[in-house]
C-alpha cells in the first residue's frame, strides 16, 4: 500500500527529514501480521518506520482491502455510522469492533 516516491522520513533530526523523492528511503523489509506491509528505512540516518506512518492508517489492525473498502464507501457518500451496517467489512465477528469505525476512531484523534 506504500508508494516510496511519497515517503519521507519523519525523524526530524534527519538531515533529509520531510523531503520526498530524494533517494533516502528504501523497502527495509515487512512487517505485520502477514508480512504485507513495508518496513522503511531512511539512509540518511538509519530509522526504520512504516509506510504508514503520518497517515489514518498508521496502527490500525486491518487489512489493506478493508481500508480500500472503507475509503471506496467513503467517496460513495457513507458515513462512518454506515460502515457498522456492512457486515464484509468485519469477517468473522458478529459487530465492528467496540471502539467504532477504525478511520472515525483516528479522525476524532
């Protein structure tokens, strides 16, 4: 789900800190729990982060097809309240988690 492209790094002790498309992050490896999503890493000063790291996304446990799944409601119109009546988006429970709709949850911070 990462571009690296858009990456940059977020150490802001780094001399390239926030600059993107310079040529200092690359995949370091994956992580997760099914090894799926990028692990980078900034040549410049040697932190390691996640490709999602400054995004909603950063921390969340579900899968990257749930999140397009949620983003694709979204631009439909559906609120955060809908995605509560749409079982696909929670396999294997009978309700979405008890904090709510994962985007609300970093929404309201």
């Amino acid at each position: 789900m990462s571009e690296i492209g858009s990456a940059f790094c977020p150490n802001e002790n780094c001399k390239d800190y926030g600059l993107r498309n310079h040529g200092n992050i690359t995949v370091r490896g994956k992580y997760g729990k099914d090894k799926t999503r990028d692990l980078l890493y900034c040549k410049t000063c040697g932190k390691r982060f996640a490709s999602t790291r400054g995004t909603a996304f950063f921390g969340l446990h579900i899968s990257d097809e749930t999140i397009g799944q949620i983003i694709h409601h979204a631009a439909e119109g559906v609120g955060p309240d809908g995605h509560f009546k749409m079982p696909h988006l929670w396999p294997g429970q009978n309700a979405p988690p008890p904090y709510g709709c994962p985007i609300e949850k970093h929404a309201r911070g």
